[in-house]
C-alpha cells in the first residue's frame, strides 16, 4: 500500500498595486483573500529590505515614505489602513502629486493583517511605476 499524500493550501492576504500611476493620478492598491474583520495596515517604501516582523516578513525598506504612508492620511494615502470586508478584501489609493520629477520612480507597496491578539498575516509587495 501507497502512503497517502495531502497537500493543503492556506489562503493568505494578498497585494495588487497598479503597474503605473500617471503624476498627479491616484494609483490603487487592491487587498484579496485575508480573513473577514481583521485591521490591515499598507505602507509604501522605495526598496524592499525585508523586514522580520516575528510572525511573517514584510518585504519593505522602512524609509521615510515607508513612515509617511502608515503616519499620513488623505489626499497621498487613502484607506492605507482600515479593516477587511466580508469578503477579506479591501483597498487602498496612493495619490501622486502634481510634480514631473516624481516621473520613474518605483512606489513598492505591501501590507499587514492584525486582530487583537497581533499580526496575523504579511502581504506580497508589489510596485508601481510613477509616470509622466
């Protein structure tokens, strides 16, 4: 007789940023398959040293945008932390200034899930380009 072999999936939180954002356009971050009612907290970076959280590895440089984007709210980071819908989803805009300047440069994004009992899941990164 064969052993038997099993081979089980766990859903974690996943992160879908924009490919691109246009200066002066708003990019959207997209979070999928977490789990329903947990808070979950985005931030932005220019690198992706990982950071080792204990729980999971979050794959963001904390630079000085990474602690303007978890400390400043609208109109440059919109819903960059809130609570998962029903369905595990939730979403986020980064809101890119007017500037030329800003142009080639690569916004990376990731986030984290948490609960009252602390961190329950690390996103992907992912990045998106600024255009002119």
């Amino acid at each position: 007789m064969s052993p038997i072999h099993r081979l089980t999936v766990k859903r974690g939180l996943i992160l879908d940023a924009d490919d691109t954002v246009q200066v002066g356009k708003a990019a959207t971050v997209t979070l999928k398959t977490g789990t329903a009612g947990d808070y979950y907290q985005v931030a932005a970076s220019l690198s992706t040293l990982p950071v080792n959280l204990g729980k999971c590895i979050l794959h963001l440089t904390p630079d000085d945008l990474f602690w303007v984007s978890i400390q400043v709210g609208p109109p440059l980071f919109t819903r960059y932390a809130g609570k998962l819908d029903t369905t595990g989803g939730g979403s986020a805009r980064l809101g890119v200034p007017n500037l030329p300047s800003l142009a080639g440069v690569i916004v990376y994004h990731a986030a984290i899930a948490y609960d009252l009992t602390g961190i329950t899941a690390c996103t992907n990164n992912d990045s998106t380009r600024i255009i002119p």
